[in-house]
C-alpha cells in the first residue's frame, strides 16, 4: 500500500509520530506500536514494524 510506506518515510525524515486509525488488519504489522480500544479501554501491543510491499 503506497500510502503507508509514504506515511511511514515521512514519519521516519520528520522524526515524528503517524497515528492510522484503521480496521484492514493487512497494514497492522507494518506500525512499531499498536493500540486496540475496546470496551473504552485502551490496549498497547508491540507491532513488527515491518516494511509493507
């Protein structure tokens, strides 16, 4: 998905955080951390943070 690794390489030149809200779990792993809400809880999980082709 060419939107997330540009969102990605201007997080990196920017030195600054992307924050994606989504539900299409393909493009999760691509993040370094991850949040679920549920039930009006939030949850933090380590992501890959692996390159998305």
């Amino acid at each position: 998905m060419v939107v997330i690794r540009i969102l990605n390489e201007m997080a990196r030149q920017f030195e600054t955080a992307i924050i994606v809200v989504t539900h299409d779990e393909k493009i999760i792993p691509t993040f370094k951390r991850i949040y679920h809400i549920r039930d009006g809880v939030t949850h933090e999980e380590a992501g890959e943070g692996r390159t998305f082709v």
